[in-house]
C-alpha cells in the first residue's frame, strides 16, 4: 500500500475554491491588475427549462419599458469548457466534431456556441470600513484572490490600458455593487496605484502575489469536465426541451426517445386481458387527450513583476481573504454594468489625466528590478 508524507507537494490543489472577487451589494472595491494579460478559456453555458410535475414553470419578467413579459425559468447546471479544438474555435466559431455541446448547438438552439471567460490574479486593498469611498484603511492591507469576467469586461480593460498604459501603474475603483445576483457594478480607472506609494507597500504586495496566487487560472473560467459528464446533461437538457415543445404544441410530450408507438401497442396488450372497469382509458386514450394551453416559449502571461516577482516567496504579512461560500452566477459577470471611463483619486473625486505618465516604462522596470 502506497504511503502519503505530510508534504506541501501532495496537498490537493483545488482551483476552483480559491477565494473569488465577489462584491456584496452597495459594497466597493479597490484592486491592482498585477498581471498584465488574463488566462483565457472557451466555456459553455448550460441551463435546462424547469419541469414541475410534468409541466414547464414560466416566470414574469420586467422588461426595460416597464413591461411584463412572461418567460420560461431555466435552472442554471454549469459551466464547462469547451471541449473543442482553440485553432477550430478560433476559425469556424465552433468545433462540433470534438466537442459535444458545439455540435448540439449547431443542430438546435437547446445550448449555445462557446464564449471567451478570462481569469486573473488581483490584489485587493483594505479599505476604511463605513466610508464611500476607496481610501485605504491603516495599516496598510492586501489579499491576493481571481478575478474572473467575461468579454464585456475584458473589452473595457483594453480601453483603459489602451488610454492609460501598464494597469500595474493605475488601480481599478469598483463599486457600489447595485445588484449582487449578477454581479453588477461600475468599473473606473484611477489616475495612480496605491502599492507604488512606498517601498514597504511594494514589497508587501509582491510578497503576497507570490505566496497567494493561484497558479492554474483554468477552473476559475469554468468546469473541467469529463466527456461521458457532458452528454448526459445533454440528455437532460433534451428531455427537459421536449416536454416544453409538446406543451407549446399543444401535445403531450414524448419521452421515449421516439418509440411511443411500440410502447402503446405494448400498454394496450397488456391491458386487454383485464375488465374494462380495471382500465377506463388506455395508453393511447391518455395521449389523445388535450393538454391545459400553455403560452409560448420566450425563449500570454509575461512575467509583469520583474525581477522583483522572481525573488523567493516570503511570507505575506498580508491578511488573506477567506473563500467565498458563494458559487457565482453562471457566466460570473452576466450583466456587468460599466460606465464611461474616469479617472479618480483615492478619495473617490474625478481629477484631469496628467500629461504623460508619472512613470515612464523604462523608469518603472528599473524600480522593480532594485526591489
């Protein structure tokens, strides 16, 4: 029998439960971008319409005019990636000969074609409690935790680091949160970053991303799942779209893979031995009857740190953040509000962009190389 030390190598390296940028509602957030470029993958997001006994369960909804639309509630199952090819995805959009949510996605529009998910190491400074601002609390405090967003995120970060050059020299002020479910909150570019104000704060930040990071960003875009998983929540998603059809059709729904028939003529054999008071209506007396109307279905990481980053893990004095007991939504930042760029101070008060950065490349390169 094979024996296990009690070594830091054969501890179990869970991703997926590294503590999450999550913002509670009307809470803000000031992070660094310490890496440069996010890890990437293509996921797909799966959902099935909910059955109750046998019938699909609509909901209301406000739509943006102020009207209400009724619509059909989906339960929410995960977040795979996909199993496609990159070069294929990249080209053609989907891969359905390797993957098999791409090519249920191309027959039907059960599940959708995959999307981009990015994920990334940030810093996350401490702030004064009960302030609505984004000053820091003292002593001066950072957690390392992930980042993850989709493509509307990814997109205005290229405006600000487009705009502004290396985020490593500006913090992003997020907040208020004004809906927790979906993540929603605005996003803004200040015109400095905190962790550069002393040589103290510099070294404490790079000594916790060193010892805190997460070092497989994969998990955290989404699900690492086995083939033989996927295809039987394809089959559930199926049966759970076929029942919703039938209702729709006015019909009732077939789930017998589409052998009905044989499995009625089977019913009525069986039933014709037995007294007609012992079987009021057979199988196919059930299937001719009319179902209750139902409405319509509405349906490239370089190293950002240097030579300051290359230096051996210390210990962080940094508090680390505790892991958030809260999955997040499906596709995480569904419905990220971001607002138009600004640039503000730590006291949360807007402030012209300097001319030129505070701190030309070549400068800021040789100030983490004496770190």
């Amino acid at each position: 029998m094979p024996i296990m030390e009690f070594l830091p190598d054969n501890k179990v390296q869970d991703t997926s439960q590294y503590p999450r940028l999550k913002l509670e509602l009307n809470e803000r957030a000031r992070i660094l971008a310490i890496e440069r470029a996010p890890h990437m993958e293509y996921i797909h997001r799966l959902e099935k319409p909910r059955i109750v006994n046998g019938v699909p369960e609509y909901h209301e909804e406000e739509k943006r005019d102020g009207t209400k639309q009724r619509v059909l509630t989906q339960d929410f199952i995960g977040t795979p990636i996909c199993l496609g090819d990159l070069g294929i995805i990249e080209e053609k959009g989907v891969d359905p000969v390797n993957c098999p949510i791409c090519a249920a996605s191309v027959k039907g529009d059960m599940v959708a074609g995959p999307v981009r998910r990015f994920a990334m190491n940030v810093i996350r400074y401490a702030l004064k409690p009960g302030q609505q601002g984004f000053a820091l609390a003292e002593p001066y405090s950072v957690s390392c935790i992930a980042w993850a967003f989709g493509d509307a995120m990814f997109n205005k970060l290229t405006d600000f680091a487009t705009e502004w050059g290396s985020l490593q020299q500006h913090d992003l002020l997020l907040g208020p949160c004004t809906v927790k479910q979906y993540q929603k909150f605005d996003v803004n570019v200040a015109a400095t970053a905190e962790w550069l104000a002393s040589e103290d704060r510099k070294r404490l930040t790079a000594e916790t991303y060193k010892s805190s990071k997460a070092e497989d960003l994969a998990p955290l875009c989404g699900r690492k799942a086995k083939r033989e998983y996927i295809e039987s929540d394809l089959e559930s998603i199926e049966m759970a779209w076929r029942v919703v059809h039938a209702h729709t059709a006015g019909g009732v729904p077939d789930l017998t893979g589409g052998d009905s028939a044989a499995l009625a003529a089977g019913l009525d054999d069986l039933l014709a031995d037995l007294p007609a008071a012992e079987h009021d209506a057979t199988f196919r007396d059930l299937v001719a009857t009319e179902p209750a109307e139902a409405a319509p279905v509405q349906v490239a990481n370089q190293d950002l740190l240097d030579d300051l980053l290359a230096e051996p893990a210390a210990q962080s004095s940094a508090p680390s953040a505790a892991p958030s007991a809260e999955t997040a939504p499906v596709g995480g930042d569904v419905g990220v509000q971001v607002e138009t760029l600004s640039v503000q101070e730590a006291d949360g008060i807007s402030v012209p962009k300097p001319h030129g950065e505070t701190i030309v490349e070549d400068e800021f390169e040789a100030l983490l190389g004496d770190l």
